[in-house]
C-alpha cells in the first residue's frame, strides 16, 4: 500500500461480549478500506471471547490478539495503543459495528479537510437487529482546536465517545486513557487530543451503530464506578486550566462537569439506598463549579435543576417527576 492507502490501526476492546464479537469483527472484516491493522485486546474475558478473537486472526492475516488481564476498558484500548503500527487510530467497541464505507469515508474526509480529527455521526442500536443507516445528507463542520473542545463539551455537534473518530497516531505519541476511571474515560482522552489539533471536522453521515444493551455499565445498578463521571469532567477542567484556555471555554468545561452531576442524579433518583449513600457527594461536587457564567452555558431547566440539586435532593427529584409527567402527558 502507498501513502494514498496509509494503515489505519484499529483498537477492538474485549470482554464478556460473546453474544455480540463476531457480528462486531464480521463489520471491521468487511470495510471497503482494507489497509487495516486490527488488534483485538481480550482483557481477561471469562467466556469464549478468548477462543473466538484467536479464530478469528486465524483466518484474516490483519489481525492481532492481545491476551491479557483483566484490567478495564482504558487499560485494554492502552494496550492496543502500545501495539499500534499505523499511521491513523480508531476504535470499535466489541459489542458495536459500523458500516463497511466507515474507514474509507473517515480517511477521505479527514484528508480533504486536512483535519487532525475526524468525528462522525453513530445510530443507537437498541436490539441485535440490523440497522439501515440514516439517509443523511452530508453536512461537514470543521473548528479550531478550543471550538471543537466546547462543541465536545457542549455534545454539540459532537460528542466524546472514543470510537466514532479517526486519529493521527503521531498526535496522540504518549496519551493514554486514565485507567483510575471507570466510566465517560473517552472525555479527556479526546479532550486533551483535541487540544493537539490545529483543525477538527465533524460530518452528518451515520457510520457506527452503538448497541445500548442491558448489563452495561449505563444500564446497571448505581456503584462507586460510575461517580468516576465527575472525575472524567474535572480532569477536562484540569485541562482547560493547564492550557490557559479562555474564560469562554472553561465555563463550557464547567457546565459539563454540572451536567454530569444531572445525569447522576437522574440514574439516583429510583434508587433510594445508592442515593443515600452518593447524593452528598454530587451536591458537594456540583456546588464547586457553579456560578453565573457556567450556568450560562445550559438551557434554563438545567440551570433549574443545578439550582435544586444544589440545594435538595428531594426538590430535584420532584421537579424531575412534574417535569416527566409533562412530558407523557
């Protein structure tokens, strides 16, 4: 392959997935673009996840198998990182596909953009059924490097998620994902990328299909790992401080790391003993980066429920049951 066909090393974190890995290797082996470095990172799964990544490199020459330990998500697609050969990243949950056009497309826009990041849009998958993708026309936005933060922060019109971009590997050198946390770790692994970047391009066109499927992490039991949330924001803020970033963009920063709080709250509400138990923290948390102009940056019912979380509980959590009953009414 010449440079018009550079390598694209592609990250496959591995664990507990049986049911869904072949169809998510399957949707990699079958790309259009077929420069592809697969390395697929079994982290210690206990099922047959272990047998079928090895069939698999058996019968496809592109693919390499990291056994390892059980030790996360940020540590496996780490591990893929230290591995990688190719001249671009990407990364594909094992529980995921993405259209056969996705790295071809990726590769082509980021090239004709000239962009050090390429985000596109994903289709949420709620069964293991087929997903035709959106027609969608494309819409390409492109920002500098503190844009593309706050739109990130802002999930407007992109968000963080890890796995629906394309990377310069000689931009991402030494970055790793912070193994101490446990849940939203794509935040300032793609944060602190973007700020590596001159020019970040965002296009309208439906390349992945993010399966939300019971058992994961955002559809389980509230526990210690999924206050990591306000870990991954702060880290952001960190960032954003350590780069002298604008008022503007720190605000954004804030403003997210509140939404985060939110989000928390919301999953607490149905769970008495787990409320009990983190609520405290939350409020504690999110009264430390509230103030006029991050507020600014959310719409007026968030900046409402900032405002009562920030004060009670129990008065969140009635305005989320008004605000709901409205809704279905």
């Amino acid at each position: 392959m010449n440079d018009r066909t550079p390598l694209i090393s592609v990250i496959v974190p591995v664990y507990k997935v049986e049911e869904y890995l072949e169809k998510c290797l399957d949707s990699i082996l079958v790309q259009t673009y077929k420069n592809l470095e697969i390395i697929i990172v079994d982290d210690g799964s206990p099922d047959n996840c272990g047998k079928i990544c090895d069939a698999y490199a058996e019968k496809d020459a592109r693919i390499k198998v990291i056994h390892k330990e059980n030790g996360g998500l940020s540590d496996a697609r780490n591990a893929g990182l230290d591995v990688a050969t190719g001249k671009y990243v990407g990364f594909v949950d094992s529980d995921d596909t993405i259209v056969p056009t996705m790295y071809e497309e990726l590769l082509k826009k980021m090239l004709e953009t000239e962009s050090d990041l390429i985000s596109c849009a994903f289709t949420r998958v709620y069964s293991t059924n087929d997903v035709s993708e959106p027609d969608t026309e494309i819409q390409s936005l492109s920002f500098d490097s503190e844009g593309a933060l706050r739109a990130m922060l802002h999930r407007n019109p992109f968000g963080a998620h890890s796995w629906c971009k394309l990377y310069r590997m000689d931009l991402i050198d030494s970055l790793r994902f912070d193994t101490a946390i446990r849940n939203s770790e794509d935040i300032p692994f793609v944060a602190e990328y973007i700020l590596r970047c001159k020019k970040v391009t965002f296009f309208e066109r439906h390349l992945y299909n993010y399966l939300q499927r019971r058992g994961s992490i955002l559809n389980s039991n509230f526990t210690d790992r999924h206050m990591t949330i306000y870990d991954a924001h702060k880290k952001v803020i960190d960032i954003a401080k350590s780069a002298n970033l604008s008022d503007k963009t720190l605000a954004s920063a804030q403003a997210a790391t509140i939404m985060s709080c939110i989000r928390m709250a919301y999953e607490l509400v149905p769970q008495k003993d787990a409320a009990r138990k983190f609520i405290p923290t939350i409020k504690k948390n999110l009264r430390r980066h509230i103030s006029r102009s991050s507020l600014a940056q959310l719409h007026r019912s968030r900046q409402v429920q900032a405002v009562l979380l920030s004060i009670s509980f129990l008065l969140f959590k009635a305005f989320f049951k008004l605000s709901k009953a409205k809704i279905t009414k």
